[in-house]
C-alpha cells in the first residue's frame, strides 16, 4: 500500500510519482523499470534548471533510491554502481533491493 503527502506539502519542489513494487525476490518487470525511467527523465530537465525533485517512496529507501540513482545516471552520465553509492551517500541504509541493485549495475558511464 502507498502513501505519500500530497505535493502541496513542498512548495518550490517538483513531486514526481512513480509507484512501483518493492518486490525483493525478483528484478523489476519492464513495466516497473519504464515507471522508474520516465520519472527519471521528468527530473532530469528540473535539476539542470536548478529546480527541486522529491523521489520519495513509503520508507524512502529503495523505490525513491532506484528513481533517484536512474536521475543520476541520466543528468551525470555516472555509471549505476556509481549512482548506487551516491545514493547511498545521501540516504543511509537505501538501495538494498537486489534486483534495484542487478539492474543499475549494468549501467555504465555515459557523456553526460
């Protein structure tokens, strides 16, 4: 089950839902993964004109981590391991999801 505050509780930051499952046991679906890609791509053009994005899922661990460290990827051109550890960095305890983890390890560096 989801719950978020609704965005009228940031002013100044852009809010960007992408529901998706947590599901520990599997690696996300391509329907998940597309979720996660597009609200990454939303965020990117926000953050090179200086705005604010919320990822934010129930825990803010590793739904929020997946759509935060794909941003990374997209707008820095860093590598999936990279972006795993910022992540991280920010948020301690996140990016735990095994299949999160598969996934954005077969990201590598791009010219950002």
């Amino acid at each position: 089950m989801e719950h978020q505050p609704p965005a009228s509780n940031f002013p100044g930051v852009r809010v960007i839902h992408a529901p998706n499952d947590d599901d520990f046991s599997r690696l996300p679906t391509r329907d998940e993964l597309r979720l996660a890609i597009q609200a990454a791509r939303q965020a990117v053009p926000i953050l090179q004109g200086g705005g604010k994005v919320l990822s934010t899922c129930y825990m803010g661990l590793n739904r929020s981590g997946l759509v935060s460290a794909l941003t990374l990827h997209l707008w820095l051109g860093v590598s999936g391991d990279e972006a795993i550890q910022m992540v991280r960095r920010g948020r301690k305890g996140s990016m735990r999801n095994p299949g999160f983890q598969t996934v954005l390890s077969r990201l590598s560096r791009s010219g950002a």
